[in-house]
C-alpha cells in the first residue's frame, strides 16, 4: 500500500532539498539519508522478533502517517535539517518494517505458496514504480512538495488500516530470561552464516546488486556514447526495464513450484549479466530488449533470496535474518554505485559492461553448480526450521 507514497517521496525529496538549497551535494544526500538505516538492519531487526509482527507493521505505519505532515514546514533553505531527520527516521522505519513483513508472511502463508505471494508482492510494488514518479513530478511542479506529503502519509494511513484489519492471530513471541540486544543480534548474523542454503543465496544477492550498482552508474555513458540520445533517454531505458520487472514478478510464484531458489536466483543473475553486456551493442531495440530482460533477472534474484530467508530462518528469528540479508545484499548497490562512477572514468562503458557480464555469468554457472549440494542442504534446513517452529 505504501510503496506508491514511498517512491514518490524518494524522488521528491532530491528535488525538494535542490530547489530549496541550489546544491547538487545536498540533493545526493536526501536519497542516502533514506538510505543509511539499511546499515543498522541487523539491529533493527531484532524488533521484528521482540514483538507480535501486525501490531507493529500497524503501529509503524500509523507513525509515518503522522511524522511525515511535518515536512509541510519546511518552506526553506533553513528548515532542510528537518526533511533530512525525518528522511532517516523513514529509512529506519521501512527497514523494521520489512523484516517484520517478511517475518509476517513467514508466519501466515504456507511454505508452498510463498514464492507466488512473494512474487505477487514484486510485482504490486514494481508496477507503483512505473507511475509513482510521474505523479509525484507533475505534484511537485505544480504545487510544491506539501501535496506529495500529503499523499505518502495518506498511502501510511491506508497501509495501517489494512494490516490492523487483517484476520491474523499471532502468538507473543517467547522472550529469553535475559534479554540482551545486542546478542540477539548477533544470533540472527549466526545464524544466516551457518545455514548452507541461505549462504550463498545472500552472497549470490549481493554480488548481483554489486554488478547492478556498476551497470546503474554506466547507463548515461551508454545513453551517450554507446545509443547517441540525450541523457533524458535514460528514463525509457529504466521505463522498460521496471516493465520488465513486472512480467518477473508474475512468472516468479510458477517458477518456484517447479525449481528451487538457488536455481531460480543463478537463472536470474544470468540473464541480468548477459543482457548487461549485450546493451552495449550499438542498436536502440536491442538496448531496450536488454533493459527488460535486465528487469526480469534482477527480481528473480531478490525472490529468491527472501523466499528462501522466510522458508529456512527459525519462525522466532525470520526478523533478524531477513534484515540482516536485506542489508548484506543492498549495502554493495550503494558501494557500486561510486565505484561505478570512477570506472566509467576509467574504461569505455563498452569494455566494462562486457567484464561485467562475464563476472555475472561465472558466479551464476558456479551457483548452478553446485545446487545439486545446496538441494540436500535445504532438506535438512527445512527440517530444523520445522523443528523450531513448533518449538515456538
């Protein structure tokens, strides 16, 4: 429900603290602000599993819903401090509140059936993606940032809503005698290290969004020197691609009844590589038809990784792994993307994308590999997770 308000306000943001302050460093600064809390979801975490998961998914959105009304007071340069604080109270809030969906969905949904509701939540998301910007653009031009306020908090409300009407009945979380934060942590980094599934899952995640961090900082110089448009191109190419994720979020659920999610995350990270070194090629419908098939990859990936954390973690400690995965495989994007940059200074785009993709499909065949292991492994997590959850 929120995803639409949160990609608005992701975009507006930059913009707003651009207008108001003329500084480029600072409008950069509003997408990390939002960002940052990634690194801290190992500790955030936790609280996803300190606490029955509905009425905290209903009690964060109830929270944005009120916190964010308060940028309508940010009218200048001045007040730009307070858009940063709430921007890193809303990053910190969407990383609670992914693991405790994760660990939500965990409970409710059956084992069976995830990979499809999974999929189903990729796609709803993605397809907010596709229009979000442009309404939250054309608001902005026309009335400033206090209506695109309005309507992420208005997107909050209706999220609470839903979750506080949700026919759900959680148990309360068994709480250890002595409840030290900071070694709850550390169980749910311990406890992503030793499974042997969700080990290279994480890794083939956060290799993958590496890569995806290199190519994202490589497109205007493909737009410009590889395609020969004006850097406004780059918009049809991300257009597609999120096209592409759409379609990716559909197949996802299907695939997943058939083959495991090591399998679907090697295919995944295969076709984002290939299609990644195959956009260099200097012609506009084969860059296009890479930027969708670069669309279709990268979720499976991502699927596949969450899907298999809500499968394998211990029903008591889903939390703590999913954002500890969560940060694993998104804090090397934000890494790639300034690594990225000074490469592209470095290599024509058409040599580098081309390395890229050879990197990619060699992690991806290792994967492949090796699931015949990873299958029996799984066997045996599932086992366990069983185990613990009737523990619970």
């Amino acid at each position: 429900m929120s995803a639409f308000g949160t990609t608005a306000m992701w975009l507006v943001s930059g913009i707003w603290v651009k207008t108001l302050t003329g500084s480029d460093s600072l409008a950069a600064l509003a997408a990390f602000a939002l960002w940052a809390p990634v690194l801290l979801g190992p500790l955030l975490g936790t609280l996803a599993d300190r606490t029955r998961r509905r009425p905290l998914l209903v009690a964060l959105n109830a929270a944005m819903a009120v916190l964010l009304p308060l940028l309508l007071w940010v009218e200048s340069a001045d007040r730009v401090w307070l858009l940063f604080a709430v921007l890193l109270l809303y990053g910190a809030q969407g990383t609670v509140h992914e693991a405790a969906e994760q660990a939500l969905v965990a409970d409710v949904v059956d084992d069976g059936r995830l990979g499809a509701f999974n999929g189903w939540r990729m796609t709803a998301g993605e397809s907010a993606k596709l229009i979000a910007p442009l309404v939250a653009a054309g608001l902005f031009a026309r009335y400033g940032g206090g209506p695109v306020v309005l309507l992420d908090a208005a997107s909050f409300a209706v999220a609470a809503l839903v979750f506080a009407l949700m026919p759900v009945r959680e148990a309360r979380p068994a709480r250890p005698a002595a409840r030290h934060w900071w070694r709850e942590t550390a169980e749910g980094v311990r406890l992503l290290r030793a499974s042997p599934v969700l080990r290279p899952l994480v890794a083939t995640g956060a290799v993958t969004m590496l890569l995806a961090g290199v190519n994202g900082a490589a497109v205007h110089a493909l737009v410009d020197r590889g395609l020969g448009h004006p850097p406004a191109y780059a918009g049809v190419l991300y257009a597609v691609q999120g096209a592409g994720s759409v379609l990716a979020g559909l197949l996802t659920g299907p695939l997943l009844r058939r083959v495991p999610e090591r399998t679907l995350a090697a295919a995944g990270l295969g076709l984002f590589a290939l299609a990644a070194g195959v956009r260099t090629l200097p012609y506009v419908p084969t860059a296009l038809a890479a930027s969708a098939v670069i669309g279709l990859g990268l979720p499976w990936v991502l699927v596949a990784v969450v899907t298999a954390v809500q499968r394998e973690a211990p029903a008591e400690a889903v939390g703590r792994v999913a954002a500890t995965s969560h940060t694993l495989v998104l804090a090397p994007n934000a890494a790639a993307l300034a690594l990225g940059a000074g490469l592209v200074a470095l290599l024509d785009v058409r040599i580098l994308l081309p390395l890229l993709a050879v990197a990619g499909l060699a992690w991806a065949a290792g994967l492949a590999v090796r699931r015949g292991r990873g299958a029996g492994s799984m066997e045996e997590g599932a086992a366990r997770v069983r185990g613990g959850r009737r523990a619970v």
